[in-house]
C-alpha cells in the first residue's frame, strides 16, 4: 500500500493536487484528521477494502488540530514500521503571491477573522505547518506556476510512471431527440447517403454486415469517416496535453441508428489503437 500525504499553505494547490492524484487512480481524502491515518489503514484487514487502500492520497493541512499536526511525524513513521510506503509532499507559494489569491478568488483563509488579517493568518499557518513541512519528501513551490504546470508538476514527481488515459468517448445519436448535453464536439452526417431509405436495410443499425456494406460502398462516407481521423488525429493530443480527463465527440443523425453508429464504430475502432481508453456508445440503441 501507498499512501501520499499532500499538505501545504492555503491557496498553494493543494485540492489541484489531490484532483490530479485521484484522476490516476489514488483514493483521496481531504481534510482528514491525522490522528485517524492510523484506523484508516485497519481496514485493510477486509479484503473487500484493500482495492480502494492499494494507494491513498490524504489532504492534510491547517484546518487539523493544532495537536495532531504536531503528532503527524510520529503517525506516519507509526504507519511504516506497520509496512505503509508513504511520502509527503508539501506546497508552497510567496505570501504576497498567497495574498494576491484569496484577493482575486474571494476566498477566506481558514484562519483570518475579524481580529487576524489575511497576512497575519498566512504567519500563523506557516508555524503550524512547520512540523510537516520539516518531514516533507518533496517541497513544490507554485507561486509562478499556471494550473496546467501545476497539474504537470505532480504528474511528473508524484506519479511519474501514471499513463496518460484520458477517456475518449464516440457517442451516435438522433437529432431529433437531442444533441448530447456532455458533447465537446458535434458533427451532424446527415448529409451522407441514408441506409433508411433502403427497404431492406431499414429493420437493422450501423452494427449490421449488410449496413456497412452498403456505407462502406458509397465515397462521401468514406471521405468523412477519413476527415474525422485526421481532425483528431491532429487535434486528441492538444486535449490530452491540457490535462482534459473526458473528450466526448457525438455524431448524429437523423434517427441515430445507421450512420451515426457505423462511423463512430469506425472511429472507435481506429482510435483505439492510439489511446489507451477509447469508448464509444450508441445513445439510441441502448
């Protein structure tokens, strides 16, 4: 088992960090009181838990009591004479560049009130931090970093053998029940030949030989089906470099039964052996 401990200052990225990590597959929690690391791990005793305990980030930072952040180097090296890897990571940025954060988000420091301004409240914090910044195994300073590098930066530290597995989702449907509300991209293939209008292809969908067949034949859906590949063929790698976790390209057609399926099945199948994680769904067929 593994487990991450992300801390650090108000506004440094911490939350960022833990999206990241559960985004590769950590169990993450946020805000847990440290002194409860230890019962958490009990429930490996439950094969049924051990899954979801394999690897495990916890947000832990000044919202703890005060005390248990002063235990917290004891707790952890509790936890690995019991056989628990852990490793603490720590983020930081200026106090002006802190300041300048809660300004431009609105945000409260979980510790200004009306008798601690944001600059003394950032003092404090710093001082109960101390005692895991001291322990930290990695210290990242975020106070020039944009989001993306951020995300990037714990990525390439924290989970560098992480595989890059944004989903891609094919999804066919019919206009005339509705363009998909999660749709990054739409493409309408109306305009291409209509196996409907075949008597004897109209009872069967994109999946069926005979469907194909007759697709296959006919030059304008070759030539889409072509275009789509190299659009994102050009363009799914830009997606994936801005740390997108979904990309959902819906093609319609009139009933979502013939052309819809037939192309997204083509795209599917082509994509997917690029991209680790390439789905696609027939909306109408489900």
């Amino acid at each position: 088992m593994r487990l991450v401990v992300v801390s650090g200052r108000s506004g440094s990225g911490k939350s960022t960090a833990l999206n990241v990590l559960e985004d590769v597959g950590f169990t993450c929690i946020d805000n847990l009181p440290a002194s409860l690391l230890p019962g958490l791990f009990q429930l490996a005793g439950d094969p049924a838990d051990r899954g979801w305990l394999e690897k495990i980030a916890v947000g832990i930072d000044v919202r703890n009591l005060t005390s248990d952040l002063g235990e917290l180097p004891q707790i952890l090296d509790q936890l690995k004479g019991s056989g628990i890897e852990y490793e603490v990571v720590f983020l930081d940025a200026m106090d002006d560049v802190l300041i300048q954060r809660f300004s431009e988000t609105r945000r409260k420091h979980p510790l200004s009130s009306d008798r601690l301004a944001i600059k003394e409240a950032i003092a404090l914090e710093n001082q109960r931090l101390d005692p895991i910044a001291s322990i930290a195994d990695r210290r990242i300073d975020t106070s020039h970093m944009t989001l993306h590098q951020l995300r990037d930066a714990i990525k390439k530290q924290v989970v560098p053998d992480s595989r890059d597995d944004m989903a891609i989702l094919f999804e066919s449907f019919a206009y005339k029940r509705g363009i998909p509300a999660n749709a990054d991209f739409v493409f309408d293939v109306r305009c291409l030949p209509n196996p409907h209008w075949k008597q004897e292809l109209r009872p069967f969908t994109g999946n069926h030989e005979a469907v194909i067949g007759f697709l296959e034949s006919q030059p304008e859906v070759t030539r889409m089906v072509e275009d789509l590949k190299q659009l994102f063929t050009h363009w799914v790698p830009s997606f994936r470099a801005n740390n997108r976790s979904y990309l959902t390209i819906a093609i319609g057609c009139t009933g979502g039964q013939h052309r819809s399926v037939y192309i997204c099945n083509q795209l599917g199948n082509y994509f997917a052996t690029q991209h680790p994680n390439v789905q696609v769904r027939h909306r109408e067929l489900s």
